[in-house]
C-alpha cells in the first residue's frame, strides 16, 4: 500500500531542499525512507541522488 505526501501534492510546494544521507549497502529497499524517495520521484517532484564513491583509506 503507497502512502500519500498530501503536502506535497504536485503544485502544493513551491520548493522544498532535504539533505539525507545513508550506505546503500546497510539499507534495503524496502527501508521507509527509500520507498518515500521513490514515491516523490514518481510524483514527479525532481529527486537529485548524488553517490560517492568510498575514500581510499589512508596509505
């Protein structure tokens, strides 16, 4: 069952900046906060995913 973001219904938000971040590797798919990225990106509301690569460690 999807839930529903009534406030941010297409055209209900004017802009919206959310910062998150978390290891893909230790989160599943079906982790809450995954599924409401996926339900806004297929609202349409504009989702930018930046990955980093991990850092080489130390030499």
């Amino acid at each position: 069952m999807a839930r529903r973001h009534p406030g941010f219904a297409k055209g209900s938000v004017e802009s919206l900046f959310f910062c998150g971040a978390y290891r893909d590797n230790e989160v599943s798919p079906t982790h809450p906060f995954l599924v409401a990225l996926e339900e806004l990106e297929r609202s349409g509301l504009g989702v930018r995913s930046i990955v980093l690569e991990p850092s080489p460690l130390p030499t």
